[in-house]
C-alpha cells in the first residue's frame, strides 16, 4: 500500500463513516465500503485511518493494493492482500496458494473456462481462506488501487460483496472513478449486499486553508493562496506545492501568515512531484528508477542484484530516498510514497533504458528463483528483444506458468516464436506450450490449431505424440468426437507409433465412439485396448470407463456397476488428478441409478473437496451428481442448494441446462409455474456443447414434459416422450437407457386408447428390471403392468419398491393409481389409506401440483382424504428450515466457519454458502451471530 502523504484534513466525514462500518463488522455485521477518488485525493489515507480503527477495535487488518502490471495474473490482488503465499508458514495459506498456482488443472480441457476470472476452484480456495480468517477473529480486508485489479480480483471482491452479511467482515476498497473501469461497473451496478459508497471531493476552501497551514506553519497569504488555488483542492497537489516552495525556501512565516516569495503560476502535479528527484544524488536516482521498473514487489535484495551492488550501499541509497520523502519499507517491500511518484520516475526512461532495465529484471530474478509470473511480467513490459532468453527460460518455466497464467503463456510463446526462426528447433517445443496453455484456458479450438500447425515443425517427432494427444482432447472436449476420432485413428496408423501410444489411442477412441451413441463398437474397441494395455494403468481406467459406460446405457446394473468401480481403482494409480474426479463422478451417478444412494453419497463426499481443488467442469458436474442424489431421494430442497450453489460454475463449463433442468422439475411438481417457466427459458438459451452434458440432455426433456403435462397439454408431452424412447436423446440410446420414461408412457398412451403401445413400454420396463434388479427398476414393471391390468396389487408391490429403493415421489405416484384402481372396485376404505399415504409424501416433498392432481383424481371416484396431517411446508420461520439446514445452523452456533462446516458435513464450501443463505431468508436474521444467537435461545428452551 502507498505510504501516507499527509493528514486528514477535510475528511472528517468519510473516517467517521468508515468507523461505523468498522464497528458494524465488529458486531457481526459484515460491510463493504468503496471509496471513490481522483489522484491524490486522499483515498490512501481514508484506508490507512480504516486500517488503524479496525486493529484498535481488535479486528485483524489485512492490505494490499493492485498493480497495473499484474492484470493479467489472476488473483493477483487478492492472494497478495490475504498473504495466499506457497512460501508462508501458515499452512492455511500455502494450501490455498498452492490451488491458486492451478498445478493439478494444467492440461486439462477448458479447465479455466475461458479466461483465469472463470477459475472457480482457485475462487473457492480464496473464498473459503476469508471465512477461516473471519472464524478465528473479525477480519478487515482493505483494497488500494482496484482500478488496476485483475478480472479474477474483482469477481472475488463481487462474491465477498454478495456474502459480507453472512461474515464478521469489513471489506474496504479504493479505486479512481473511470466509466470504462471493471470495479466501478461492479460498484455502481445492482445491489450485492450491504456496500457503501464514498465519493472524495476536492477540499473545500476551509480545509485547503487548514492543510496549507499545517504544511507551511501558518495560514496562507494571498500570493500563497492565489497559487493553490491551482490545486483545485486536491490534497496531494497542495502538499507538493508547499513542500516545493519549503525545498526552494520560496515561504516566509511572519505573524502566523505563510505568504509566497514568488508570484508564479502553480506547475503541474507532475512537475511538482518530480522536484523532489532534483536535489538527489545520481546512484540514489538510478536506484530510484529501477525501484520504478521493479515495480511493487520490489525488495532491497531484488534491487541490489538489478544494481549489481552490495546490499548495505543499497541500504544507504534507500535510506537516502526515504528521507527524502520518496520511499518507504512496507514490510520487505520497498513502496514509493504515491503511485504518481513511481509513474513519473517510469515514464520519464526512454523506451529502449526501459527495456534494458525489464530485460536485466527479468534475468536476474530467474536466476534467484522468483516465480515464473513475476519474470514473466518483465518480460511482457516493453522487453522486445529478449531473443535467446526468453525462448531457452519459456522452455523450462512454461509448464509451471501454465498452471498459474496460461494467457501469460500465450502471449510469451507468440513473442517467442516471432523472435526465432523458421529451422529453429525449438519451435515445436514452443507450439506444444502454447497449445497446452490454450487447451487449459478453454481456446480449444485454437489449441487443436496450434496443435496441428506444431506438427509441421521442424524436430515436431520429438512432441508428436504429446501434440497429438492435444489435437484429440480438444476437438474431443469442444464437442467434436468426430474429429477427435478421425485423429485417434490416424495416430493407430501412423507408421513407427509406439505400442503403448498406440493402445492409449485406441481406448480414447473407444470414448469417442461411445459419445458418438456407436455403443458396440465402442465396446469392440474397449476391450482391443484393455487387452492390449499390459498394465498401462491410463490406458485400462479409460478402457474400462467405456465398457462401464457402454453397459450402463444398454443394461444398467451390477456388471456396469463393477467395471466403474476397477476403473477408478487402476485411475488412482497413475492417472492425472483431475482426470481421476471424472471417473470418481461417473461412479456416483452410477451409484445413484442403481439405487445405492449411501455409497454413492460416500464417493461424492470423497471427491467435493477435490473437485474444489480442481475447478473446471467437475465443479458443476460434482453439484449436479449431488443435486440428483438428493431429488431421487426425496430432499428436494438439498437438491435446490446444490443447483444454486452449481450453477454459476454451470453456466461456464456448459452444464446449465442440467442444473436448471433439475430445478424446473421440481418447480413444476411444486406448483411454481412461473419459476418453472424462467427456468426452462434459461434451458432453452443454453447452449452445453460440453461432452459430459451431453449424457444428461435426458433431463431437459423430462423436464419440458412434465410443463407440458402440467399445463394441460399431455399430448406434446406424450409425443416429446415417446419420441425420445425410440430414439434416443442426445447421446443416450432409446430404449433400455431411457427405460425411467416408461410409466409415464405407459400412463399416457393408456389415456389415450393406445393400448398396444402400452404394452409396448411395458416389456421394456420388465425387460430393464429382470436384468438390473434395481429396486427402482423393479418397481417401475410394477407399475407399467399394474396400469395395464388394473390391478392395485401390482401397484403396490411397485410402491413397496420405491419405498425401498428409496424414490418417494415414484412411490406417491403408485400409491396414488392404486388408490383410484382400489376405489373402483368398491373399496373406499383402504383407498384413503392410500390417498393419505400419497399425499403425507407429496406434503413431506411439497409437490403441490401432484398433490392436488391426486386429490382431484380421487374426489372424481369419490374418494376424500382422511385426516389432515400438518403441513410441513413453511416459507419462513424455523419450522421452514431442512433438516440440513438446522444441522448447518447448529455448526454456525458452534464458530464453525463454511470450509469447516463443508468438511465435517463432506459437502461443498459453496454448498454450505449456499444454506447458510436461506437460512438467513427464512429466518430474516442479518448475520451469522443472530443465527447463533437463534439457535442457542431455541436450544436452551429445549424447542
């Protein structure tokens, strides 16, 4: 943070504000507050004054400010303010650096999702680092210069905006007013929580007056005062004037007036900023200026090994420049006292000095171990003919930058390849890290570019497997298996290719074909590969992954089951992390189809903290597995905490439509009708090309069936399902796969006459049952075949298998046709029972719409229910909390902080976000301390 240039005069207002927002934090009360200014307005001041009130009060102050060299490094801003360094002794802080740093998503398909803002998992790393902090002890974060902050910054500050209420947080930034500025759209756009905004004016004439008087040691004399009148109130501005006027001793003080001994107009702030540099020694100056090139990070070791000078002259030189008023040591840093000072030290180098001084930086820093990034950026600033160096330091360091930068990465490689030859070998190597990069940022299609224009290169044979293999996921992962294949097939023919690459090829063919619905010959290829690998471990994990999947969408069941599970096993012993999560997902919903919800519920809690780890798409795929689990399994409003904690990660890594899909399903059973609508909008507008979701385009159907149903139009909802039975949906085959659709057909077509038809549906769901033995399977013949005999026996053995499977909406639904069926054959009595049974289960779900569809189906054979149990679904108040939710609010009463909660509980940060959130609503409570406060009082009145 900049050194503070001067007193508070004239800003009253805005530190007795911010100690109000700092008590307010304090209490549990968490705020954020932005304060707006130009240059030298004061707003480093403001913070410094908010700094020292938040420590005096016992919150831990925490600053930092952004730097205009550092957008392009995601986080930036954020990690330096918050300490998230690989280095520090708080293993909290080296664990969340080392996900920043992104080691584990290097190469893996999009797993940036275009751009280093859409890193969720280096997001939630830092998000979760701020809730720890706020649980040992009230936190204050402040901001200096989030002008100059990197998208990946600000979209952290948003979210802390979003959720400061749920934290004893105080978060305070400052930033120069810009219409085109991120940070300003972000402030000044819809409300995100509980933000302030303080706008710093010019002084007015009393406080210039006051600041000239404490600067000169007397009021102002006219000369003096025509002068600053210049200044325009700017604080800066006058201080400078003043202090320039003192070094030139151009101020006389008689009789407690300051009065100027020359009649001038006043020079410009650059002019009076730069006077300082006049009267320094020649070494001190260059110091200075290569201070300015080194830029914040700047420490005396970095200094004197640019210099190539002792440290203890060094030492001198700085302390010559800090009493000059230039300099100052924050920490190991030295900082110029204003970021205008070091601008004007930097823009005064001519272009060629500059990039001498970035280039000399950049060498030295790679030689004493700096991070790639902070080399990286000398090498970006103005550092053209870098030539040999950059080219043979890209070579070792692009991997690792990779992980952290890739756009730096990119942007070096094209600088690089410009700077080297046509017959350059190193070229390809240079290609394969430029692909890399693009294929972790989610460029996939210019990855699979570059990928394949590197394999012209001259000395490519060294990389060609490697550059291949990146041709493939790319077209693979943008949704192109087609091109995916046509390369995998062409490196099998490939003259003088390895065997083991060979073979690894063919198994990735064997997932292309499978996505491709050519499910038997997938399988042909899948079990060639697994035959051939001889102990290859990645190549078995995604041999076995196909052959799993491939009985999975023909026959469902324990084979299916069992070949998941020794992929996984083979995948944990020398697969890629984060390719491992993708089998580890694929394995619970698994689980989830054959009704084995406890251990499909112990995988998902095994990979939630990994998938964090890992971001990309198996965020959103993690939330919507769990999301699936948990609507199969009649918690539907867990169900709706994960879609909502998904979804923003969704709508990045294409799998929106899922989430959304699952939300409208249950929207449409509730009765919303309107939020059912805005969700199947939101559905239509996606756009998931992503291969994963394509697996659960099933989903959307469903779900714009039963809207169609609901809203009295079942013959487009019979039509929209008997199509995809027969013939597919997305890339699930029809038939067996979709056999779940089959009751519902069945119901339809028995409304419509279509008798045969639903004899049709119903062999297929016997068929599906007879081999899974799924409980939910065997319940769904049941019930085919007890709607097309009539027979409420039938219907009820289907209930008993739902109840056991669990599905308690599946089970409602045949409780509620047997009770029609038991009705008609004169038997009111037990066909209230029924009823009643059904609807205690709609009620307990809150499915409004099918409760009252059941009760109108069974008033029209006049049968009424008995009873009326107590409805249990609350909008608001404690009763309106789930379950889960009064188990968070229990560990919230305890101090517990979210990453706390997530990892006793094994669910996601975001998920408890997420509950914390809607316990706040239903209870109207404004803090985490009212929920503790609520729940202690609850507690102790034993309720």
């Amino acid at each position: 943070m900049e050194a503070r240039i001067s007193g508070l005069v004239g800003r009253e207002a805005e530190t007795a504000e911010v100690r109000r927002l700092v008590e307010a934090a304090v209490a549990g009360a968490g705020q954020s507050a932005f304060i707006v200014g130009e240059a030298g307005l004061g707003k480093t001041s403001v913070l410094e004054e908010g700094m020292g009130t938040a420590r005096r009060l016992g919150m831990r102050a925490l600053s930092g400010a952004a730097q205009d060299r550092e957008r392009q490094l995601p986080f930036a801003a954020v990690a330096g303010c918050l300490g998230a360094d690989a280095a520090s002794s708080d293993g909290l802080r080296s664990r969340v650096a080392e996900i920043v740093q992104g080691h584990e998503r290097r190469g893996i398909p999009g797993a940036l999702g275009g751009g280093g803002e859409a890193d969720f998992a280096g997001m939630e790393a830092l998000l979760g680092l701020v809730e720890d902090l706020c649980a040992r002890e009230p936190l204050a974060l402040f901001f200096d210069n989030l002008q100059w902050a990197d998208p990946a910054s600000l979209e952290v500050v948003r979210r802390l905006m979003r959720s400061v209420h749920q934290l004893p947080l105080l978060l305070v930034g400052a930033y120069r007013p810009d219409h085109l500025c991120e940070v300003d759209r972000l402030v000044r756009g819809a409300a995100l929580g509980r933000h302030t905004v303080l706008e710093l004016a010019p002084l007015s004439p009393f406080a210039a007056s006051a600041l000239l008087t404490e600067q000169c040691g007397g009021a102002p004399g006219p000369r003096l005062w025509s002068m600053a009148q210049g200044a325009a109130g700017n604080p800066l501005y006058l201080t400078e004037l003043a202090a320039a006027l003192l070094r030139e001793k151009a101020i006389e003080v008689h009789d407690g007036v300051a009065e100027s001994l020359c009649d001038l107009p006043v020079p410009p702030l650059k002019t009076l900023i730069t006077h300082r540099l006049r009267h320094l020694r020649d070494d001190v100056l260059q110091a200075l200026r290569v201070a300015a090139v080194l830029g914040a990070d700047c420490t005396v070791t970095d200094l004197a090994a640019v210099l190539d000078r002792p440290a203890h002259e060094v030492l001198s030189i700085v302390s010559e420049a800090a009493g000059s008023g230039i300099l100052c040591e924050v920490g190991s840093h030295l900082v110029f006292r204003h970021a205008l000072v070091r601008h004007a030290l930097y823009e005064a180098l001519p272009g060629s000095t500059r990039a001498m001084l970035h280039l000399r930086a950049a060498q030295v820093l790679a030689g004493t171990g700096a991070t790639p990034e902070r080399v990286a950026g000398h090498l970006l600033a103005e550092a053209p003919e870098a030539g040999g160096f950059l080219t043979s330091w890209l070579m070792e360091s692009a991997a690792a930058l990779t992980s952290r930068a890739p756009a730096l990465v990119i942007r070096l490689t094209d600088r690089a390849l410009a700077l080297t030859g046509p017959g350059d070998p190193r070229r390809g190597g240079l290609q394969r890290h430029r692909a890399l990069a693009q294929l972790t940022l989610g460029e996939l299609a210019a990855a699979e570019e570059t990928a394949r224009c590197a394999l012209l290169e001259p000395g490519a044979a060294e990389w060609e497997w490697a550059l291949r293999w990146i041709v493939v996921q790319a077209a693979f992962y943008r949704g192109r298996p087609d091109l995916a294949l046509a390369e995998a097939q062409a490196v099998q023919g490939s003259e003088g290719v390895p065997a083991t690459e060979s073979t690894r090829f063919r198994a990735v063919s064997a997932m292309c074909l499978l996505t491709l619905g050519r499910r038997r010959e997938a399988e042909r290829v899948a079990e060639a590969a697994h035959r051939e690998a001889r102990g290859d471990a990645p190549t078995l994990a995604n041999a076995l992954h196909v052959l799993s999947g491939a009985r999975f969408l023909e026959a469902p069941g324990p084979e299916a089951l069992e070949l998941a599970l020794q992929a996984t096993r083979f995948a944990a012993r020398s697969y890629h992390p984060a390719e491992r999560f993708r089998l580890q997902l694929t394995l619970a919903n698994g689980y989830t189809q054959l009704d084995r919800g406890p251990e499909a519920q112990r995988t998902l809690a095994a990979v939630h903290e990994a998938t964090e780890r890992a971001g990309g798409m198996f965020l959103p795929w993690y939330h919507l597995s769990s999301a699936l689990l948990a609507f199969n399994t009649g918690r539907w409003d867990d169900a709706l905490t994960e879609v909502e904690a998904g979804l923003d990660p969704g709508e990045h890594f294409a799998m929106s439509r899922a989430l959304r899909s699952v939300a409208a399903l249950i929207a449409v059973h509730r009765g919303q009708r309107s939020d059912a609508a805005a969700h199947l909008t939101a559905v239509d507008a996606a756009s998931d090309t992503g291969t994963v979701a394509w697996f659960y385009e099933h989903l959307p159907l469903c779900a714009r069936a039963l809207a169609d149903e609901a809203g009295g139009a079942s013959e487009q909802a019979y039509s929209r399902l008997a199509h995809a039975f027969d013939h597919g949906i997305g890339h699930l085959p029809s038939r067996r796969i979709l056999g779940f659709l089959t009751p519902d057909l069945v119901r339809l077509a028995l409304s419509r006459g279509e008798t045969a038809e639903a004899q049709r549906f119903t062999a297929a769901a016997r068929a599906r049952a007879d081999h899974s033995a799924v409980p939910h399977h065997i319940g769904d013949a049941y019930r085919c075949q007890g709607l097309l005999d009539q027979d409420p026996d039938l219907l009820l053995e289907a209930a008993r298998c739902y109840h056991e499977a669990p599905r308690p909406l599946s089970e409602a639904h045949a409780r509620t046709d047997a009770a029609e069926l038991l009705a008609g054959r004169r038997d009111p009595a037990q066909a209230r029972v029924e009823l009643d049974q059904a609807l205690a289960i709609y009620t307990r779900l809150g499915a409004d719409w099918d409760a009252a569809r059941a009760a109108a189906r069974l008033r029209a054979v006049a049968v009424h229910r008995g009873v009326r149990g107590t409805r249990s679904g609350y909008r608001h108040g404690w009763d309106a909390l789930t379950d889960t939710e009064r188990i968070v609010a229990s560990h919230v009463a305890g101090g517990r902080s979210n990453p706390e909660i997530a990892t006793l509980m094994s669910i996601s940060r975001r998920t408890v976000s997420t509950h914390v959130s809607h316990i706040l609503k239903k209870l109207t409570l404004a803090s985490r301390v009212e929920i503790a406060a609520e729940f202690i009082r609850r507690t102790s009145q034993g309720r």
